[in-house]
C-alpha cells in the first residue's frame, strides 16, 4: 500500500514527455471538455443526465467545430503568405 | 435548521457558500441542496487540475516565477497554497511544453472554479430574496 501510493505520488514530481508533433494539438481535448461540461452545469436550471449530456456534448462539438475552422483558415493563410 | 439559520441572513449565507466553493471546488452547490451540480463539478475541476500536475508534475504550481498564474491556480482551492510551499524553492523544475500545457490545465480549472463560486454566490443570493419575496 505504501509503495503504491509512493509510487502514484512520484507521478506528479516529473513533467509528462510531450513531443511538438501534431498529436500534441489534442491535448486540448479535454479543457475543452471540461470547459463544456462546468459551464452547462453552472447554466442549466435542472440538472438531468440526457439532457445535460446533450447540451455538453452540443457545446464541446462547437466549441471544436470553430476551433478546427479559425485553424484551417490560419494554415490556409500561413500557406498563401509562404508559397 | 442551521440553513434556515443561515437564510435569514443573506450575507452570511452568500459568503458561507463562496468560503465552501473555494474551499473544495462545488462545495458551494453542496451547501445549496443542488448535489448533482457539486458532484459534476467536483469531479470535473478535480480531474483537469489533477491531469495538469500530471502532465507539467508539481512544477508548473510556482508562486515564485510564475506568480501570475499562481493567483490564477490559488481559484481552485488555498489547498493549492500547500503544494506553492513545497515548490516554491525551485526544487520541481519543469520546462517547454509539459509546463505550458500543465500550467494551462491548472489556470483553467481555476478559472472554472471561479465561475462557479460566483454563480453558487448569484444562487444563494436570488434564493434568499424570491424567498423574501414570497
């Protein structure tokens, strides 16, 4: 029990290796996810699980639809300026 | 009956529950009777806060060289204040990304945390006075 708990402290004593490859762009997945979540929690006047997971689900999924879009249009800049 | 104590003094009520929010993030919907609101909210500041030290390690909590966004991560609890202590020596150093995305994570659970101790705050607050009303 002691090692285990030693061992699960020592996780949090050295960062996480993380690339600068493109993968590391979805590590923004779960900000966004929590973003949704607390902020339809705090907004809803009764909480019931349908539909609170729909309007999280509703938010989270526009929150990254306009994220991909502004992206796609910054690297369709970047592109025009470069070539 | 220490509610209804509670309900008849507004401010006591409305700081009671913004103390308790701060203290433990939800605690304030917690002291409000609105359970599953606490319990979505616990857990989901609890897990982004927790997965930024696990990405960035303690590190990325720094009163010293990051003061900024120390005041930001102080928003999810002064517990957070114990972990400034250990790291404040420099001890837990991190760098580039790991220390970004960790200090992000953290910074955003606290701002979460923010908006819900002023919306439980609103909450006791209207509470109280539909309740004069009536």
């Amino acid at each position: 029990m002691y090692k285990l708990t030693a061992f699960m402290l020592a996780n949090f004593t050295a960062p996480v290796d993380i690339g600068t490859n493109p993968q590391s762009l979805l590590l923004f997945i779960p900000v966004v996810a929590a973003i949704a979540i607390v902020y339809k929690a705090t907004k809803l006047p009764r909480i019931t699980a349908g539909r609170f997971l729909k309007e999280s689900i509703l938010l989270f999924g526009s929150i990254v639809a306009v994220m991909v879009i502004v992206a796609l249009v910054l690297a369709a800049v970047a592109w025009l300026i470069t070539e | 009956m220490a509610r209804s104590r509670l309900s008849q003094n507004p401010i006591q009520m409305v700081i009671i529950v913004a103390l308790a929010g701060w203290l433990i993030p939800g605690c304030g919907y917690l002291l409000l009777k609105e359970i599953s609101r606490a319990l979505i909210i616990f857990v989901t500041i609890a897990l982004i806060f927790g997965l930024g030290i696990y990405i960035g390690s303690i590190g990325v909590i720094d009163p010293v060289g990051a003061n900024l966004w120390y005041v930001v991560q102080m928003m999810n609890s002064p517990l957070v204040a114990i972990i400034g202590h250990f790291t404040a020596g420099g001890g837990y150093p991190v760098f580039g990304r790991p220390n970004e995305i960790g200090q992000i994570y953290t910074s955003s659970a606290g701002l979460l945390n923010l908006l819900c101790i002023i919306n439980s705050v609103y909450m006791a607050y209207r509470g109280k006075t539909t309740a004069t009303e009536q």
